[in-house]
C-alpha cells in the first residue's frame, strides 16, 4: 500500500450490524477500509459485504480482512465492537496504532471513552453515537432497517484533524460540539428501554401498553432525571418524554439487551446502568431502582446455560 493509502484506510473493529453498516458506507463512498478480524482469516483475504437498504434493494462489496496479528499500520479505527469488549479489542491491536492515531469510538454506553482516553492520551479520541437501524442477518450480511442520525464529536481537548472530520461527514455521521450530551441523552434511552424490555422479555412498545411496566419505566427516569439535574453539564431534559418518543418509534423492535439476554450473550448493562449508578453514587443519589435492575440483569447472565 502507498503511504497516502496507510494514512487514509479505515480499519473496523467489531462487525456486528453497525460495524457492517459503516464498513458498507465507507466503501459506498469509495474510501478504503478493512475489517480487523479476531477469527484465524488470513490477512488480505478478501469478502464479500452485503447490505439491504431500507427500500430492500441489495448491494454487495468487496473487502479486505486484515488480521489482528497483521504489521500494517493503522492510522484510523472505528470500533465498534460491544462497550464492555472496547479495551480488549483496541489492545490486541495497539501496536499496530500509528504516534497520531484517530480512534472513533461508535457504540452504546459511556464509560469505555474515557477508558480508552486514559489509556492512549497521545491520540485523538471520537466519540460516537447513531440510532441508525440495522440488523446483522449473517456474518457480513447486514439490512438497514432504519432511518436515524449518527453525530460524532472529539472526546478529548486534542483537535480532530479536518480530515478524518471531513472523511467520516462524508458517511452521513454529522460533526457535533457537544458529543458527550449526545451520548449522554442516548444512554439515559438505553437505560431505561434495555434493562426493562431484557427483563420483562418484551418488545419495546409494551413499556407503554402494560401499565405495570410503565410504572416501572416513570419510576427510573425519575431516579434519571435526578442525576441529570445534579450534573451541572447537562440539558435537564426530562427522560420519560425522550423515552416515550424512542419507544414509540421503535414499538415493535426488540432492544440490543432484550436480543443479549434472549441469546444468553453478555450485556451492556455495566456500561449504561452501571455508568448511571457511578455516577449516583459519586453524587450520593438513592437510584434504588436502577440499582434492582442492574443486580436483575447480573443474575440473569450468572442464570446461562454453561453446556
Ligand atoms: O438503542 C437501542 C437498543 O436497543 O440498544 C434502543 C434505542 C433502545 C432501541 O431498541
């Protein structure tokens, strides 16, 4: 690869159904970008990438593995891989990061960023967030099963180079001032919608149709909305009417945690309720609710089926 080609590829890391998503939009825009494989590919070999558009016409890619084990530089990452995988993922690749990396980091939860920003202080660190709708049917195999926005932001003081902003507005992400309030607004979403569709098994509208799991949804974003007046970097917006929104328009989906507990994967709730119960503690905030469901979905994942 020529110099100019190292500096400007992508590299993915995580190709769940957002990882596959961006991947496709990358290429779509004819900008170079790999995907960092954990599995034994071999390096350089090249795959095919399918996306169902929302109008279900189909369109197929060609692109190129790179294994995590492989010398080739990386200048730009987007990870995308689960929260709570975040530090492991990038560290199996580290050596590989270039003096000046760009790392974009595209993902539910919060707490990960500032991991990854104490851990590489020298590079400069993205964060971002999309309610973009997609569903990985098989690997590399993704539908877009919904419109949404996806902003990112510097997550640190360290400028973003006009370049990487330049590249990744091309793919439909929009630059943002104020990232870590969108993170912030997503994650109190999440909060509530994850842990209570995971755990009453149910998709996401039923938290407005059954009155026992709307009490329960009023009862934490109350708790929220106290930590939210307490931050002092905060917009004070009040949840249950965000909430409300979100499970509207996604009534008959299931959430991410829904499908991880349903599938006996590990969950997110470390990095969304768990954020939101440091940050209570921190604040000496009573979040008896949040703290229930948070030891609800632990036991859950402590309940799989080891065999
Ligand atoms: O982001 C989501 C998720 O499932 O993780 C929501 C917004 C709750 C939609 O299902």
């Amino acid at each position: 690869m020529h110099d100019h080609t190292v500096n400007s590829t992508w590299y993915i890391l995580g190709c769940g159904a957002i990882g596959t998503l961006f991947a496709a939009k990358f290429l779509q825009q004819s900008i170079h970008c790999r995907l960092l494989s954990r599995h034994q590919q071999p390096d350089q070999q090249l795959m095919r990438l399918q996306v169902t558009h929302l109008d279900n016409s189909i369109e197929h890619f060609s692109i190129n593995a790179s294994a995590v084990s492989s010398p080739q530089p990386i200048a730009r990452l987007m990870v995308c891989t689960k929260s709570y995988q975040t530090l492991a993922a990038i560290e199996s690749i580290a050596t590989r990061l270039t003096a000046n990396a760009s790392i974009v980091l595209l993902q539910n939860g919060m707490g990960q960023q500032q991991l990854i920003a104490e851990r590489f202080p020298n590079l400069t660190i993205i964060a971002a967030t999309t309610s973009v709708g997609a569903l990985l049917n098989a690997p590399l195999e993704v539908s877009h099963t919904g419109l949404g926005k996806s902003v990112f932001g510097a997550f640190t003081e360290k400028k973003v180079p006009e370049a990487i902003i330049d590249s990744l507005s091309s793919i439909d992400l929009q630059w943002v001032p104020d990232v870590r309030l969108q993170l912030w607004n997503k994650l109190k979403i999440n909060a509530v919608i994850n842990p209570l569709t995971a755990l009453y098994n149910c998709a996401n509208g039923e938290l407005a149709t059954k009155p026992n799991l709307y009490r329960k949804t009023v009862q934490l974003c109350t708790e929220i909305d106290f930590i939210d007046r307490a931050l002092d970097w905060a917009p004070h917006c009040p949840t249950l009417a965000d909430v409300m929104a979100v499970v509207e328009a996604t009534a008959g989906n299931y959430s991410s945690m829904q499908q991880d507990i349903i599938h006996q994967r590990p969950t997110e709730i470390e990095f969304i309720n768990g954020y939101l119960q440091r940050l209570a503690d921190n604040l000496k905030l009573e979040t008896p609710s949040n703290q229930k469901l948070i030891a609800a979905i632990l036991l859950r994942e402590t309940t799989y089926d080891k065999s």
